[in-house]
C-alpha cells in the first residue's frame, strides 16, 4: 500500500475526481465522483449511487483509477490499486449512515480503492510520472 501524504488528503478532499473502470467489452467509462472521501491513510472510496456502468465493471472485476486536477494550480494526482466492494460490512453501513445524515441516496456499494501507485497530474516535466509505487 501507499500512504496518502496530507498534500494529497486535502487535494482530494477539496476538488472533484473523476473515476474510470474498463467494461468486458474493452469501453472505458469515465465519471466525476462527487462522494469520493479519504477513507484512511491508504484508501479512497465513494458511494456507488447509480448502480450503474461503473458499478457493473467493478463487479466484473474491472481496475479502477481515480483522478482529479485543479485547473488554477495546474496541479493533480492519478490514484491506482486494487478494489473492493462493501455493501454488507461495518464500512458500507457506517457510509449509509452518512448518507442519510447529509441527505443523500443510499449507496448500493462502497467501492475501496488500496492505493498502490500515485501518479502526478501537475503542469511540467513530471507529468504522469509516479510517485510513489508498491
């Protein structure tokens, strides 16, 4: 696993990330992730609202990668690792709870993602380089 630095907590906490899963067909689907939270120090995870494509691919066993940018400061991270689906757990029921607190549709699933690479997104000579990889 990688650790999230407090730079990349923040940066994710404060701007929209998008996600893409890889359909049995070979599709990608991309979709910003409004729900998407740090869950701990090497984990992010979201609310799978729609059951949708997304959520098919997960399934299906499709990689999933997040990522996000902010525009003003020419700066973003691509978040890679291996998934898993929560919808029966102490986590999926702690995020219902949430949920219903902020008024939101319950999540049919809590998709995982165990971060095991981080890439830069930001502006300049490393872009897409990785940096940090287990």
């Amino acid at each position: 696993m990688v650790a999230l630095t407090d730079d990349m907590k923040k940066f994710v906490e404060n701007n929209l990330c998008w996600i893409a899963t890889v359909g049995k067909d070979g599709q990608l689907d991309l979709g910003p992730k409004m729900s998407l939270f740090v869950l701990d120090d090497s984990h992010l995870a979201y609310h799978e609202r729609t059951a949708g494509q997304h959520y098919e691919n997960l399934k299906n066993g499709s990689p999933l990668v997040v990522a996000g940018a902010n525009l003003a400061e020419k700066k973003g991270y691509r978040f890679r690792g291996n998934v898993t689906l929560h919808t029966d757990d102490a986590i999926y029921e702690a995020r219902v709870k949430v949920a219903e607190q902020e008024g939101t549709k319950k999540p049919a699933c809590v998709p995982v993602l165990e971060i095991t690479e981080v890439q830069d997104l930001s502006a300049g000579a490393k872009a897409g380089t990785t940096i940090e990889k287990n």
